[in-house]
C-alpha cells in the first residue's frame, strides 16, 4: 500500500530539512515523545493479562522498532517514552497495569516539559476493578504534563471512546480498514496533526458522537457491506477545510464497560462542521445497523469440519472464531482438534493451540519421539475439555527462552502446531519458519475470526466455525452484562438520534 502524509498542504515547510550543511534556524524547536499501552481484554475470559504478557520497549530500543520507523520522517525528534503491547486477551491484572503506568509516568517526567504528545494506543484495554482503563491513563498523563501540551492519539477501529478519553486529549484517529491494513497511516495522521498544530499554533477541537451499535469485527470488515459503504467517505471528509481528522469505530463488542460502542471522533478547528459530519455518520452508521453480516461462510465445528473434508478444492482454511487470540480468546481450546481427529481428517495443518505443558513435553522429548499428550484447557481448565492423544514429534523451533517454543506435532492425519506462549498463526511466515508449506494441506486451521490478508487469498473455500470461547460470535447470547448501556442487537427495538459532544479541552 502507498503510504502518505496526510499533513495539510505546506503545514510542514517550517520544519522541512535545510540544503546540507545550512542549519535550521527555528526559534525554538518543539519538544515532543511518544508512548503508551495497547491490548484488547475481552471480560468474558478467564485468563489474566499479566507483566510476562506484555513487551515493553523504551529509550533507544523503542526508537528503532520497526513499528515506529515512520517518525524518522519528521525532522522534530520524537522522544520515547514506553510503548507497552500484548496479544488481546483478558482482562490486564490491576497489579500489572499499575506498574506499568507507573514506569510510563516515570519515564515521562523525565522529559517534562513536553510541547506534544504522540500516544499509540488501542481503545479495548480493560482493567480488573476499573472502568474505562484508556482514560485512566490519559488523565494520569494530562495531570502530569499540564494543560498545555498537546497530546494526540491513535487507537485501533475496535477501540471503545469515552467522554473521559476525549476530554484529555486534543487529537484523535482511528483505523480505518478491517483486517486492519493501515496501522502506520493511521499513527502518521495522528502525528502530522501534532506536529501541526505545534507549527499553527492550533489548538484543535474533538467531538464525538457515540453510537449505541455492537458489532464484532467478523460482521464489520470494511472489504464488505455495509462496511465498505460506511467508511468509503472518509478520506474525502478529512480533507474538508478546517477537518483534521475523521474517524469512525467499530467499538469492541466483548467488554462489558458502559463506554463500549460504535462512535464518531472528528477533529478539527470548525467545530459546526465537525458536528455536522459527525452526526451524518452517526445517523448513517445507525441506519445501516442491520445490514451488518458475516463475510463468509459460518458453520458449526462440526459442519465446518465436513465441508473441509468434502471440499473438491483446497486449501480450505478453517477459522476457529470464538478462541481467536487476536480478539481476545484463549487459544488454548481444542475441540476443533478433537473434532478433526473424530472425523479422521487427513492431510490437516492446524496452527496452533497455546498449551506449555505439552510443548515442554515435546522439547524434553525431542524429535522423532512419540508421546501421550493432554492437549488444551491449560490456561482456562473451567473453559473447555482437553484432548488426549499419541503425538509424534516433527519439529521443535529453536529458542533460548521456553516461553517461546513451538513445537510440531503428528496426530493421525493432524499436523498440529503446539505453542507455550499465545500468539495467532496469521501470516504465511508463520507457518514456514516452523517448516510447513500451508498450500501443501488441503484444510488449515487457523484461531482466526476473518482471515488475514495473507491467508484470505489463500482459502479455497473459506469456512469459519462458530465455535464457543471468550470471543463467541452469538454475541446476544453472551453472559448477561452488567455495565453496558443499552445497545443494537442486545436490545433490537432501541431507538436512536444522535448527540454530538464536544471535549473539554476546546472549552478552556
């Protein structure tokens, strides 16, 4: 995908890099960082995102992540912080997300004082014994770093947005595509709109509409209706005089947190203008909430199994959606597997189920060993039912930590894949880095709700099974909540008109 600044036209030309050897002569140069956390809990899980879950970079490791590489494109330094990620899962342990502000805010007031802020966050963070966690970590860095820096976010399209969020921030933007393929451009709009209004002298407004529509990510993709349809306009709306950025979010369905929702954030310097096109889109959105559907074929386990094995084409690619670690399910559930073997499927690669007892097994074992195995129900013995069978060793990834092995294994007709920490199987490399051709198999398993854009292609056909987990796709059926405001499909007949609200920050 070409890549580009979505900066205003010239905004950037005071901060443009001089001919060689000539200095550049601001009269003073803003001082800007950027840092922040991002994980996506669903709180119907058991499981507990805990320090071991998260990678934590800072100073100059932070620097040169890859992730980040885009801020070498402006020629104001951005100093970091810590940007703290995990894999989605359950709720972050408060003891956890306690120290982990704790070495943020730190680390941030080392550097005080601070004109901008960048903060790469993802929206769907929830916290044992918290409300709202984004905000409470925006407000601890609003509190920290005054109010006149200005601090400018970027969150994923599954993000939930609160009036808490909107309140201590100046600048917002959000994904705009699902599966989501611009992650960078999505953070290089929220920077260029920073390093902006440092350069205007701005002082940007956000409004936002909230709409009282859940949906998951697997009925919402924007490569289908009436996805495609509702975030076409976008681009087109952003370059509006006066409109620095316009997003539109799904909102993460798997929280119980009153602020989950579907929402509009505009930013700009017209706010009539914003709140009119936020409350368009609003209204659009809500209008459009019961065209919302699944981009493939769904199935049971079971008949998503048959299907597979019936197919007269392969590969066919199995997505196991209510166990999806990118959504926030387990990974360690195993009926699929149990499924597979009960049927007596053949020629199966499933990648992969998170159990570390029977990876360490397989490591101690080596390969070419045959083993009895206890696949699955590891982190959550309560959630599901493990499966016991003979397995052969095949391959073993070579690693120094065992919190990173992997291990390949045979079970009858099963190539199956065995990690000791959760991660998705979502990209071609991370099936041949372990020696596995994925086109060679006629059916895939992968803990996927819709596919990658590097398996889609690849899925002939495409099946995604309707499979329980702390993600299940019978989202009206889920526990009851308790924190949750009245929403579409939870309550069908709820009535609707939009309410624009605007950030505190524009009132001082």
């Amino acid at each position: 995908m070409q890549r580009r600044s979505f900066l205003k036209t010239a905004s950037l030309a005071a901060f443009a890099p001089m001919a060689a050897g000539t200095a550049w002569c601001a009269p003073k140069a803003p001082r800007i960082a950027f840092g922040g956390i991002g994980i996506e809990c669903s709180t119907y899980s058991r499981i507990r995102a805990r320090m071991e879950d998260f990678s934590i970079l800072t100073d100059g490791v932070l620097t040169s992540s890859e992730r980040f590489a885009f801020l070498k494109r402006y020629p104001i330094p951005f100093q970091p912080v810590l940007v703290a990620s995990a894999v989605p899962g359950g709720p972050v342990a408060m003891e956890t997300y306690q120290a982990i502000k704790a070495g943020y805010l730190s680390r941030l007031k080392t550097l005080l004082p601070l004109d901008g802020l960048f903060l790469p966050m993802h929206g769907a963070m929830f916290v044992d014994g918290m409300e709202d966690a984004e905000g409470d970590w925006m407000e601890a860095t609003r509190k920290l770093v005054g109010q006149d820096c200005l601090m400018s976010a970027s969150y994923d399209l599954h993000g939930n947005v609160s009036q808490r969020v909107v309140d201590n921030i100046d600048m917002f933007s959000a994904f705009r595509t699902a599966p989501h393929i611009d992650r960078e451009e999505t953070m290089i709009r929220a920077c260029d709109m920073l390093v902006q209004s440092l350069q205007q002298n701005l002082r940007p407004t956000i409004v936002w509409a909230p709409v009282p529509v859940l949906m998951p990510g697997e009925r919402s993709s924007t490569e289908w209706e009436p996805g495609k349809r509702l975030w076409a306009p976008l681009a087109t709306l952003n370059n509006q005089p006066g409109i620095l950025d316009v997003s539109m979010l799904v909102g993460y369905v798997w929280a119980d947190e009153p602020r989950s929702t579907a929402s509009v954030v505009i930013t700009g310097v017209a706010p009539a203008k914003q709140k009119e096109i936020a409350t368009g889109l609003a209204q659009k959105y809500w209008d459009a909430r019961k065209e919302f559907q699944f981009g493939t074929e769904t199935c049971t386990v079971d008949e998503c199994v048959v299907r597979a094995m019936q197919a007269k084409t392969q590969p066919a690619i199995l997505a196991d959606s209510g166990d999806n670690p990118t959504g926030g399910g387990n990974s360690d559930r195993a009926e699929v597997l149990e499924v597979l073997l009960r049927k007596k499927a053949t020629n199966v690669v499933f990648a992969g189920i998170t159990d570390r007892p029977a990876a360490d097994a397989c490591y101690l074992a080596g390969i070419g060993a045959t083993i009895p195995l206890s696949i699955g129900a590891t982190l959550d013995p309560k959630g599901s039912r493990p499966v016991k069978a003979n397995a052969t060793v095949k391959f073993l990834l070579p690693v120094k930590d065992p919190l990173l092995r992997e291990a390949v294994v045979q079970i009858e007709g099963v190539t199956l894949v065995l990690s000791a920490r959760r991660r998705p199987y979502h990209d071609i490399l991370d099936f041949t880095r372990l020696g596995l051709e994925p086109k060679s198999f006629k059916i895939i398993v992968v803990k996927s709700g819709y596919l990658s854009p590097e398996l889609k292609p690849l899925a002939n056909p495409s099946l995604m099974a309707l499979s329980d987990g702390a993600i299940n796709q019978d989202i009206v059926h889920l526990p009851a909540n308790r924190l949750r405001k009245p929403t579409y499909p939870f309550v069908p007949d709820l009535q609707f008109k939009p309410v624009v609200y605007t950030s505190a920050r524009s009132k001082g």
